[in-house]
C-alpha cells in the first residue's frame, strides 16, 4: 500500500488523539515500513524534538500556512 504522506511533509494530529499541545505541528521525519495492518506508519518530530510514531489515520495534513 502506498504512503499517504511523504518526508518532509507538515502535519497536525487527527482530532481525538493525545496531544499535550493542540494544534502543534508535526514534520514527517521518517516512514517506518507497514507491519501486519499492511499500513505504513509515520516518525513525526516537533521542531523541539519531541518524536512520536503514528498511523495514517491519526494524522491530518497541516494547512499550506503552517511554519514548524
């Protein structure tokens, strides 16, 4: 299955996921090979070093406006 997002790309978590800080923006670092769900994940990284790994479907694109 093809990725949804690529590196590099800017993104918000999906609403209804944790976050500590709403609305922060996330930059996908890394794309980390699918597993059983045969989905890939994403290595999202704040530009304070914070790093999470996620799913496609907790992640949403950030507008075309977002600064890290």
């Amino acid at each position: 299955m093809p990725s949804t997002f690529c590196i590099g790309q800017l993104v918000r978590l999906s609403e209804g996921v944790a976050d500590r800080e709403k609305g922060r923006i996330y930059c996908v670092v890394s794309i980390v090979p699918a597993g059983a769900e045969r989905l890939p994940a994403y290595l999202i990284k704040t530009e304070t070093g914070g790093e999470k790994i996620v799913r496609p479907k907790d992640i949403r694109p950030a507008s075309a406006h977002a600064l890290p």
